[in-house]
C-alpha cells in the first residue's frame, strides 16, 4: 500500500485573494513541522516559485496543462514529489480561469487531473450570505469541485469566528481557519506581479509571521488531515552521459527558467553551466547558449555597460552556437534597449529592433507555434505550446513563426535558423521534450566540430 502524505492545493475565485501569501504561510508551517513539503505552481509563472523556494529551501515545479500532456503533467508531479512528506500546489487566478475563457490548464483542471483536495482561500471583503452563495456556485459548477475546505483571508479572527459556523453550515465545506491582515508580511507586486523574492526586503521574517499568523488562526492538523492522499507512483530515470555544456544567463536581468526546464535538458545529455550578463566578462566555456527571460529592461544600462559580455554573446551566436533566447533574451540580442526612463541602451546588437516599453501587456497568454521550416528546435509543419508575458516591445519582433492564440488570433513572430530560435513567446522544454534534445543534440554536434575537449 503506497504511504498517504498531505497534499493540497491552494485556490480561489479570482486573482487578488491572496493565494501567494496563503501557499508560502502553509509551505513554512509545513517545513516548522518537519514534514519537507515540496511546492507547485498552475500556469506559465516564474515568480511565484521564487517564494516557495524561499520557503522550502528547493525548487518549485511549475504545472501547466496547455504547455504539459496530462501523463507527463503527472509524471512531472510524481517525480518532483518524490522523497517529500508533503505537498502544496498554488494554483492560478480564479479556480476555474484557464485558457481562452475555459477551464483548460485551470486550478480545477490541475486538481482533478491529480487527484487533489482544493484549499478555498477566500477575502470576506464586505460579503457574509453572499460568501456562502459563491462557494455554492463553485461548489456545483462541475460534477467534482474537489473544494475540500475554506480559508478566510484577510480576515479578523474575531469575525472568522463568527463566519465559519455560516459558512459551513451553507456550504457543508468546514472552515479551517484564517490569515488576518500582515501588513508586515505583505509581498510588494509591480508590471510582471510580485517582486521577486530576492527583491523583497527581510523575506525570511515576513514568512515566518505569515507562518506564525496561521498556525496560531488556523488548525493546521484537520486541514492536513482533510488533505492525505496517497503518494503517487513516479519513475526514476538516471540522467544519461553529458555530451554538452550549454551556458545558461542567470541572474536579476535573466530569472525567468523553469527548473524542470532545465532539468530536461539534462536529462537531454546537456550539463547547465551558468552566467551572468550583468557581473560577467566572458561566456563560460559552453557548446550551446540559453538566454531566459527576465527584466532585462529594469537592468538595461548595466547589460550595455558590459561590453565584453555583449561582445563575446555576439560572437557566439554569429559563430552558430546553438541558441535560445525568449522573450528577454530576444531583446538583449537586438540593437538597444529602452529603461524604464525611455533611455535607449546598446545591447548585443545581433538581431534588428530596438527594444521599447509599451502602455500595458503585449501578446499576453498561451499561444501555438508553427513553423514553416525547418531549425533548431521546430521542424516543418510542427506546432509546441508556449506563452507570452511582457510590457517591453521590440521594433522587429521577427516573421518566421506563426502564433496561434486558443481564441483564432494569430501573428507572426521570431528568428529562427539551424543554430537558433529568437522569439517572445516562452517555451516549455519539461512538456516538451523533443525541443531540449534537439537543443542539446545541437550542442552536442556544434562541440564535435569545434574540437571541445571531452565534456
């Protein structure tokens, strides 16, 4: 019989209910206590892990059902679980929000295709019976909400008290608890969300009194009773003989690279050895070059001011390392790039387009990406899930590709050629593996014919 562990996953009925502070204020009760949670993420989001990783002290792993098929989502889930005692999965925006105005790759989607209780996290605001009625509504809106149990954000003790014997009498769900207002715990948000967790002054503290708040408003053992489920069967897979290096840019300009990303490329035969754009001179000795997204824009003038690293990407791009660059790496490859302030930087200066920033999102959400012919990552014909989240722009965004939102709208975007994929839409290499192997099979033939030494 497989052993039952707690494992949750963290919802609301919309953005803005304070699902962040709710998953971090659990994810650190559940490490006090000894029981090593791991932590997930719903959606195309980078920095929302951070947090968790600040909590946990290990890698979120993000679960996306428009990027990822079910079987590998599951896989993806097993895998990262493994060796925890528990798990807390945050999902995004409302709980039946997916693509296109659909419930695909929503919260709801995630838990019923994993099998997992829903924790409501809920802001009473100025309702009390009208509460009720909504979680009714979500309660009934398919045939298994998988709703397991209320948390009452922003709340007063004194008022939670006097709510949940409503609530759960109206909605039969129990209320666990609440998180009263910390404006000492609060996570600061801008153009792409919340700060990342690097940014956020004494982080530790603010979630260690999210942490405190819960447990001492919350009854954390009938919540964590609620929510045991037994551990999903995962299959181990050791990592095959490293055949490249591929330099992945990591730091503040350039944080935006799923883990499990990466981890797909090991398991591809690539080794990740990392960089910085900012604090760098010169690229590590690599056969393969990965530019993630990130705030590029933020850190513009510091980017241009490193000439010899702007220099030395130049040259390895030029020179047919295999490459890839979304979103904020296709800025950082073309001509300039504009502050916040709207002064206009150098950047590497290997694609057209000067990068500018816009009134608001650009090309927002999940799209498909075909290809006309073949390169790096695509072949003829082929179309791969991917995402799109910027307030930057660039003046030549590229042709060679077409993008295909769910709802029929569709552009052409991006540089592609045999050593290189340029473009703002983000891939997704852990549901699609077939791009990291073609990636590290491109590195793998560029070190053969540059004459590295053995990896």
């Amino acid at each position: 019989m497989m052993p039952h562990i707690p494992q949750i996953l963290i919802a609301a009925p919309a953005s803005g209910s304070g699902k962040t502070a709710a998953a971090c204020a659990l994810l650190t009760a559940l490490r006090r206590r000894g029981l090593d949670p791991c932590a997930f993420k719903c959606g195309p989001d980078y920095i929302d892990p951070m947090f968790h990783r600040a909590a946990v002290g290990v890698d979120s792993c993000n679960l996306d059902l428009f990027l990822t098929p079910p079987g590998r989502l599951r896989a993806l889930y097993a895998r990262h679980l493994a060796g925890h005692g528990a798990a807390v999965v945050e999902a995004a925006m409302g709980y039946y929000d997916g693509a296109a105005l659909t419930d695909r790759a929503s919260g709801w989607q995630t838990a019923d295709t994993l099998g997992l209780p829903a924790l409501l996290v809920v802001r009473p605001g100025g309702a009390s019976l009208t509460l009720a009625a909504q979680i009714r509504g979500l309660l009934a809106f398919r045939p298994e909400s998988h709703l397991a149990a209320i948390l009452l954000n922003d709340c007063s003790p004194a008022y939670a008290d006097r709510l949940a014997p409503l609530l759960e009498g109206e909605t039969g769900l129990p209320v666990v608890g609440c998180l009263p207002r910390l404006e000492a715990a609060r996570l600061p948000s801008r153009h792409l969300g919340l700060y990342t967790a690097a940014e956020v002054d004494d982080l530790t503290r603010r979630l260690a009194a999210l942490a405190d708040a819960l447990e001492a408003n919350a009854d954390l053992d009938r919540l964590l009773t609620l929510c045991r489920r037994p551990v999903p069967a995962g299959e181990e897979s050791p990592l095959p003989p490293v055949k490249a290096r591929i330099a992945v840019a990591r730091d503040a300009a350039f944080c935006f690279c799923y883990p499990e990303g990466l981890d797909a490329l090991r398991a591809a035969g690539a080794e990740c050895v990392f960089f910085s754009p900012l604090a760098d001179a010169a690229l590590p000795e690599a056969d393969g070059l990965y530019l993630p997204g990130g705030y590029p824009e933020l850190h513009a003038e510091a980017l241009s001011q490193n000439a010899p690293m702007r220099a030395a990407v130049a040259a390895a791009v030029r020179a047919g390392m295999p490459a890839v660059a979304e979103c904020g790496g296709l800025l950082y490859l073309g001509q300039s790039l504009a502050g916040p302030d709207g002064k206009s930087w150098p950047m590497a200066g290997v694609l057209p387009g000067e990068g500018y920033r816009t009134k608001g999102l650009v090309r927002f959400g999940y799209a498909a990406l075909t290809a006309e012919e073949d390169s790096l990552l695509f072949r003829k014909g082929e179309s791969f899930p991917a995402h799109e989240f910027h307030h930057w722009d660039t003046t030549a965004p590229g042709a060679a590709l077409t993008a295909q939102k769910p709802d029929g709208r569709a552009w052409r975007c991006g540089y592609v050629s045999e050593s290189l994929y340029a473009a703002f839409p983000h891939l997704y290499f852990a549901g699609a593996p077939q791009l990291a192997e073609r990636f590290a099979g491109a590195a793998a033939v560029y070190r053969k014919e540059n004459h590295h030494a053995d990896v």
